[in-house]
C-alpha cells in the first residue's frame, strides 16, 4: 500500500461491518468520514438515497493508524500440483445477497494438514483496479470465505479485530486461514501469501 510506512503497515482495528450497502434504484449517496483521534483516525462507510434528506445509515465503522511492524511468518503454500481437480468458484453473497461485478472472484480452495488454502483471483478486465484499491474487496471477501463459511450462525454484524496492509496486492492471491476454537466463540486467524507468478 502506498499509504503504509516502510517497513510498516496500515493497520486497521475494531472494524465493524454493521450492515450491507445496498443500492438505491435512483441512485445512493456514499460517504467515508474520518475523524481524527490521538492515537489513530476513527472512520464511518455510511449511505442515503441520492438527493435525499433523510438521516445518513451507517455500515461500516472502524479505526485506521500507520505502525511499524513486519509480517507474521505464514506456512509456505501448497505445490501447483496440490490444486488439480480444485473447482473453480467466483460465486458471491447467497440467496439474499448479491454484488457486483468486482465481487465475483474466482476462487480454488483445498485442505492440506489441517489448514484451509484458497487461491483467489480477479477477473482480467479488474486487474487496473489494484493501482487504486490498497485493499480490493473482491479479493479480501475471498480472502475471508474459508472463515465465514465455517462460522456457525448469522454473520452480520460482525467485526474484524485486527487487518494489516503491508503492501500493493497482485491480481492473484494464495491465502491460507487457521481456525482458532474458543469457550464461547469461534475465532479465524486469515494469513495471505501474495504471489506475482502464480500457476494453473
């Protein structure tokens, strides 16, 4: 990301996803608010019909600081040949969700001792949106479908304690996810290993 210190990343914490963004058929006015703290800058992702007056909705709210800090270790990922026979997904959202076009990822996920690894890909065309996405929402929803689809229950709201954005993504992406058990709750640690050459 070019927003992050070297070396050091964006990290984004508390990051809670209240509510889906849906759009308005005549038009949606969208907003991302800063305020800033002592510490870091609060943010709001929130929404109203386009020319309207009514109150704005919120969605999204989280906080977003510069640290310092170097990647964690991730495990190194599966051989190419690990991958064949792998069905190709770009499946989004469900029966009552739906996104658009950059949603749609297409995706190959396997299991290999005990851990869950996807590969996650955008489509040719969505290749130039990562000179402006420092995180692209395609391939982060991608990133986090092992997780969500192994969390027992209803899904939002939910939060997103800790995200670190170390640098510019690649149109693919090798992610591996490990899911941590609690008393009360079930917990995914996401790890991504980013590739530029990565194969069939």
């Amino acid at each position: 990301a070019d927003h992050a210190p070297k070396p050091g990343a964006i990290l984004l914490s508390r990051v809670a996803f209240e509510r889906p963004l849906f759009t308005d058929p005549g038009g949606t006015e969208i907003e991302l608010v800063f305020a800033a703290g002592r510490d870091d800058e609060a943010f709001t992702l929130r929404s109203r019909p386009a020319g309207s007056d009514q109150p704005w909705c919120a969605h999204t709210t989280g906080y977003a600081r510069r640290i310092a800090t170097a990647p964690r270790p991730v495990p190194s990922p599966p051989p190419a040949s690990a991958w064949e026979g792998a069905e190709a997904r770009s499946s989004f959202g469900g029966k009552a969700i739906s996104g658009g076009p950059r949603w749609r990822v297409g995706s190959r996920a396997i299991e290999q001792q005990g851990r869950h690894w996807r590969r996650v890909a955008l489509a040719a065309e969505h290749a130039p949106d990562l000179t402006v996405f420092d995180l692209h929402p395609g391939l982060f929803d991608g990133a986090l479908r092992d997780a969500a689809q192994r969390t027992p229950g209803e899904r939002v709201p939910h939060t997103y304690d800790d995200i670190r954005i170390f640098g510019a993504l690649t149109p693919e992406v090798v992610c591996v996810t490990e899911l941590r058990y609690g008393a009360r709750r079930r917990t995914g640690a996401i790890r991504a290993r980013y590739h530029r050459d990565v194969r069939p």
